[in-house]
C-alpha cells in the first residue's frame, strides 16, 4: 500500500487542490511526479519511469470526494 504518498496527499490537500484542481498528479517517496488531465495518461506516462505499484495517482479536488467511494447494491426483500 502507498500510506506514506496517500498521508503526503492529505497534509497537503489544500494546496495541491488550490493549484492542480481537477487534476490527476502521481506522488511517489512525498513527491509530485507529474500533474495529467484523466487518471489513465497519468498511469500510462508514469509506468514507462516507474513501476506499477510504487506510485500513486490522485485526482486533485477539495474535500473527501477523490477519495470516498459509496456502493450500491440492490437486494431483493423477497
């Protein structure tokens, strides 16, 4: 898991969203390695440097909404 670059992420969601807003950037070792209009460029750009794996790519917005994630199923109450 990426703990260290999610944690870099969090402590510096302000400003990153202040200047990357709607933004995807690749953090790798608490560093911005690049900033990419759509989450796949930054995967496919990145992974010609990096290995898969050992970065992270986190689209840039205000808020928990880049990184929450609520799923719906629908049950049947039969």
């Amino acid at each position: 898991m990426l703990k260290k670059e999610f944690e870099y992420f969090l402590e510096h969601q302000k400003e990153l969203a202040d200047k990357y807003e709607g933004k995807f950037i690749v953090i790798k070792n608490q560093k911005i390695l690049g900033v990419y209009d759509s989450e796949i460029e930054a995967v496919t750009k990145t992974s010609k440097e990096e290995e898969l794996g050992t970065f992270l790519v986190q689209k840039c917005e205000h808020g928990d909404a880049s990184f929450t994630q609520t799923f719906h199923s629908r049950v049947s109450s039969g």
